[in-house]
C-alpha cells in the first residue's frame, strides 16, 4: 500500500438532477473517478455529457433550484490509511445495522453521509443494552466524522467556503462571465488572498515591520561604530546597506572581541529576512501613517496569533529559523510537534527552545510560537511542542473589533493588508508571463484581451496555492495561439510542483497533450477511465473509439471523416441501461432496450410496409419491458397484426433491438411484447488500471423475462 500514490479525490455514486417544468434531467447518473496528486486527470465528451456539472457538483455549486446533488460522496485529501480505515468502519457498520434489521437490504446501496446519520437516529431508538449502545453508537459517531472531515458533500456551507478557492479552485469557461466588471484585477485576487491566507498576510506585514525597524537601528550603530574608521571596504554604503553590506559587515565585526554581539545578531537576523522576504523587503514601508508604529505591530502580531494554527504550521515557523539543536522534526497529530535533540539532552533542547520563546528581543518568529504554544514538555527522549486550544482556530480581539468600528481606523488598519495582497497579485500574475503585472492589477477586466482576462481568472485560481486546480474548458473561445499559452502555463505550473489539475475539455488533442490519465464521459456516465496512453493505443469502449476514428489522420487519405450517428441523448427521458445503446454500432439485445424502442421501431415499419396511417393503431408503452399494440378491426387490422409479428419474429437475428423481445403474446387484435430487464453496465477493470462500463466486457445475462 505505501507504494501507491496518495489519492487526492475519490468520487463514487455521484448522481446529479436538474428539476425543470419539462421534467427532470438526469444529468449524472453514478460517477466514479480517481485522482492522484501530482497528477493531470481529463475529462473529455460531447457537449452535454456533464462534465461541467462533475465539476460544479465535487464542489456543491450546482445552483439549487432547480438542481440537487442526490447521492454520492466525494472524499478530498484523505491517506491511504484514513481511507482503509474509513471502509473498515463503513463495513463494520453496515454489519451492525443489518443485525439490528435497520437496513432496508439493498445489497448495492453505499452507506453514504446520510444514510450513516439515519441509521443514528433509528439505532439510537432501539432497545439495546448500556454497553452495546455505547459501543454501537461510538462507531457510527466516529464514522459520522471522518464522513464529514474528508466527504466535500457531507460538509457544512461554512466549510466548504474554507474549501473553496482555498484547496480547490475552478478556472470557470467564461472568464468575462466569471470577474466582476466594477472591481479591478489587482483587487479581485487580493480577495482570495486575503479571505483564505490572511494569516500569510499577516506573517508578512509582521516580518517586513520587524525588518525596517531593525534596519533603521542596525543602520544607526553601525554609524557610530564605524565612525572615523579606515577599515571599511570599499562599495559598502551604510546610509543604505544592501543585503551583501550587511554580509561583509557581520564578516568583520565577528572578528572583534567585544562591544558587538548583540548588533551581530541583528546583522544576522537581517540577512535571514531579506532571504526570506526576497525582492518584497526592498518595496515601500508597509506601515499605516496615522497609527503608531509600535501599535501596529502588536496588532499584526495578535493578528498573526489568532488566525488559527495547527502542526503543519508550526512546522513552517520552525523551518524559517535557525536550528536550536534538534537533528528532526516530525508532527505526531494535527496539534502537536515532535524534536529530536542532534547535540545534547533533551532537557538542553527543551531549555533552548523555551529561552528563544520568551527572549524579549527574539525574531518574531519565536516570539509568536511563545504565543501559540504551550510551554516545551519531553516525551521519549524527544521535546514535544502543541499548540495551545485558544490558538487552534482563528478568533477575533475584542479591541480590533472596536476599531474596524471607525472607518478611518479601519482603513489605516487593512491599509498594509491591502498593500502586501496586491503584492502577491502582481507576483502571480508575473508567475503567468503577463507583462507589466503592476499596471495590470489596477485595470478592469474590459481592459484586458481575452487570453489575458483567461490568466487574470488563473491567476485568482491560483493565488492560495490550491491543492487540486479545475480547469474548465480554459481554452474554448481562444485563438490558436493563446490556446497554447494557456496549456503551455498549466504544463508549467505541473512540472513546478503546483497544483493538480482536472482538465475538462472537449478536445481531444488537448488530452493528448496534457493529461496522465483520462475519463471518457457521455450521457451523464464515464464511459472509460484509462491512463491516456492506453486510451489513445487501445480504446475499449465503443463511444471512445467513435471520438478516436472522428479524428482527422495525416497518415490515413479518407474520402469524409468517421461520424457517430444519431445525437446526444435527452437526459429527461434517458435510454435504459447503457445511455449509448442506440447510437452504438456494437449494441447487443441485452444493452437496455424499452418499450419506447420497440414502438419506435414498429411505427417504422407500418410506414415501410405501406400499411396506413400509424393512427389506426394504438399503443401502450406504460411498462418499460412491455409494450401493448392494438390493431383495428377488419382484414387491414388482421393483416398489419400479421405482418408486424412475422417482422419481429424474423428480424431477430439482425436487430438487437428486435432480439431483446422474449415473448410475443396474442389477445384478439392486439400484440404484447415482452422485453429483456435492463440494467446500468458495471464499472470493470478490464485491465490493469483501465475500467470500462460497456456490456460487451459483461457476461451475458440469463434473459429473464418480466411475466
């Protein structure tokens, strides 16, 4: 198991309807699909087909009315462990709910979120010992959760808005549909920034008001002490140092034996957060003019400490400064830190830790982890740093509320917010190759091209860094050449290690080009799901071997390109059993033919035969596997009743339609045709890594018939 890749999103049963006054559009009809991260996975299919609403449904943005995400779950970002632990307590469950005769007996029916909250109620109803309740109710309690913790259609508005833009964003198909025309750009990606990283923000401003302060007074001491002096090399400037002055600086007060210690440690600290700050620490001051300095940074620092904290981000601070002693760092859970001492015991590294924590003078760094932490404790030869419950999800200061009270205050307060996240907009938008990103994110979205305005729309994607990117038709609408500059970003961003992506196009060359792994969509169902290779070398399914012929060959002269006959299905009334049957060249009598089929068929027939007007004859397609046809009275009526049961009788061996009718009864003038049960195709690895929903990888059904 530790070999496989981690699974970032694992979508099964997902099924998605549309009610409208024509009726209710089956627009998903149980997806299931895999995504690993790192990498490209694409869907591709028919205009139609739901790849769109896949998309919108995984993110719960499907609008409601007149649509409804019915069943299904979509697990984000859960270990392979989780997920064996997840479908042990699912089973174990299941199993449980059975033995208590509160499942209906579905056999096929998933144990998804809400069917896992019912099963609460009604075993929390029945009569059952102290202690088998407790144990019952423990199991299905902590099931509850990890549905709710990894299932995006199990949790709360509140949270999925975390979610949102945060871990996953959506490159939508419109991008004049999808940016506000009367906000900047500059604006509109700083309010990502700034609703889902605010606590980078703050790190920012805190670092960036720590660095000038510390500049102004390091500037001011290295004055006096080089005053009068002959050692100073030449090119240094100390009335504006730049971070290789600060270098060479250090360089020669380290060799002197006293009077500089504590100016050395601010040299140091310096060159730390010009590394860390980059080209950000030359820009302006991001100090308000209308507060006092010293405020400002308390604020930002109790800012910084009430955004909410976890392991994860402690392990980031501790990765910014200077090793203390400790050779490891692991996270045991999600609170809580674990130090391996390198040199020394680990009291001594207990000890050095909780100096650096509570030094008044320490980088702000420390000082915020002295905030946020509970006081170093020792566990197995290892100290252990967890973060305090206070500090564990993000709160508001009762002062800071006050202030955001006052529109003057208010504005000097979010004024270096504002600042740093424009910031961060024009280094995402320079990331995408646009030129002159500073002038770009103080115009509006008319002012753009429509390749620009398409990396404006990546560029509010992306600002968080998310873990999963959906990329939804990004190209359709462009022009050759801009097409390519999207798909040669995106390229990019994947070989730099950001996010995965979930290309949904309808091109198949686009697929070709950028995918991993492909999933072929038509009627509301994958199709096929293979790596792309095999898709392109070795297409199984009917449907996908449609799309791969329709493709023009340089190495193949055809006099006109390879069609897939018929049209897309309407999804109000969509075929039964396989949705692609009536359009397939390959479609067998158990494929899923009805009623409605049949009388279509036979209508034909009567027109071809020449035997009147189809209104003589009456029909009743109300079951789905039967169909009733009355004939008129006289000799037409005996004749056409004739003719028809000997075309159905003998066409057989060559229209499947005709094949899958299993019985053929006679009541005076009218016929009753009886037709094979219909049922949706599996889901089949057909080989390895490759799964196939087709009849045709299926083993041939009994032909049970519906009496």
């Amino acid at each position: 198991m530790s070999g496989l890749p981690a699974l970032l999103l694992r979508v099964r049963g997902l099924k998605t309807n549309f009610y409208t006054y024509q009726g209710v559009v089956k627009a998903l009809d149980g997806i299931d699909l895999d995504m690993v991260k790192g990498q490209i996975l694409g869907i591709v299919g028919e205009t139609g087909c739901g790849k769109s609403v896949t998309a919108l449904s995984i993110l719960r943005l499907i609008p409601s009315p007149p649509g409804k995400v019915e069943s299904g779950e979509a697990l984000f970002d859960i270990s392979e462990s989780e997920l064996a632990k997840l479908e042990g307590l699912r089973s174990e469950v299941l199993a449980i709910s059975r033995s208590l005769g509160v499942w209906d007996g579905r056999e096929n029916r998933p144990l998804e979120f809400p069917a896992v909250q019912r099963l609460e109620t009604l075993i929390s109803k029945r009569p059952l010992g102290p202690g088998q309740r407790q144990a019952v109710m423990e199991k299905i309690g902590t099931l509850r959760e990890m549905l709710q913790r990894y299932d995006l259609l199990a949790k709360s508005e509140p949270q999925l808005r975390q979610i949102r833009g945060n871990s996953i964003s959506m490159i939508f198909q419109e991008p004049m549909q999808a940016l506000n025309p009367v906000f900047t750009i500059g604006d509109q990606i700083a309010e990502s920034v700034l609703l889902h990283r605010p606590k980078r923000i703050y790190r920012k401003v805190v670092l960036r008001m720590r660095r000038e302060d510390l500049r102004r007074r390091a500037i001011a001491r290295l004055l006096d002490t080089f005053r009068g002096r002959s050692d100073l090399p030449a090119g240094v400037d100390l009335e504006d140092p730049t971070k290789a002055d600060w270098v060479v600086l250090s360089g020669i007060l380290s060799k002197e034996s006293s009077g500089t210690p504590a100016l050395l440690v601010s040299l140091r600290e310096l060159v730390a957060l010009d590394d860390e700050l980059g080209e950000e620490a030359a820009k302006d001051s991001p100090y308000s003019r209308w507060l006092p300095k010293r405020f400002q940074f308390q604020i930002y620092m109790d800012l910084w400490g009430r955004s909410g904290w976890n392991a994860s981000d402690v392990l980031t601070e501790l990765q910014s400064v200077s090793p203390l002693g400790w050779s490891d760092v692991q996270t045991r859970d999600a609170f809580t830190i674990s130090l391996t001492p390198g040199t020394g015991t680990a009291e001594d590294l207990r000890r050095r830790i909780s100096d650096a924590m509570h030094f008044g003078k320490s980088p702000p760094s420390w000082v915020i982890l002295g905030r946020i932490l509970e006081p170093p404790s020792i566990d197995g030869g290892a100290v252990v740093l967890r973060v305090g419950k206070p500090f564990r999800a993000p709160s508001r200061n009762l002062i800071l509320q006050v202030l955001s009270r006052i529109p003057a205050l208010r504005r000097a307060v979010h004024h270096p917010m504002s600042r740093l996240a424009l910031d961060e907009a024009a280094e995402t938008l320079r990331l995408l190759s646009i030129p002159d990103p500073e002038r770009v994110i103080r115009g509006y979205p008319h002012e753009l091209s429509g390749g620009m305005q398409q990396r404006a729309l990546t560029a509010i994607a992306l600002s968080c860094d998310p873990l999963l990117l959906i990329a939804d038709e990004p190209t359709t609408a462009l022009d050759v050449t801009i097409q390519a500059q999207i798909l040669e970003l995106l390229r990019e961003l994947k070989l730099h290690g950001r996010p995965s992506i979930l290309l949904i196009t309808h091109d198949l060359g686009v697929i070709a080009e950028m995918c991993d792994r492909v999933c072929v969509m038509y009627g509301g169902i994958v199709a096929e799901d293979a790596p792309v290779r095999e898709i392109f070398k070795k297409p199984l399914h009917p449907y996908t071997q449609g799309l791969i012929k329709a493709i023009p060959s340089h190495a193949e002269k055809k006099d006109r390109l390879e069609v897939i006959r018929g049209s897309v299905p309407n999804l109000i009334y969509p075929p039964s059993g396989c949705r692609f049957h009536p359009r397939c060249p390959a479609a067998m009598p158990h494929c899923g033919w009805d009623a409605q089929d049949l009388e279509t068929d036979i209508r034909q027939g009567l027109q071809e035969l020449g035997l009147g007007p189809s209104s003589d004859v009456v029909f009743d397609a109300s079951d789905t596997t039967k169909l009733t046809v009355g004939f008129p009275d006289g000799p037409e009526g005996e004749r056409a009743l004739a003719l028809v049961r000997a075309r159905v009788e003998t066409g057989r061996e060559s229209s499947p339609l005709l094949s899958a009718v299993r019985g053929i009864t006679q009541n005076g003038h009218e016929l009753t045709f009886v037709l094979m049960k219909s049922r949706k195709p599996q889901r089949l690895e057909v080989e390895p890594s490759h799964f196939v929903s087709c009849y045709l990888y299926e083993p041939a059904p009994g032909g049970e018939v519906d009496a």
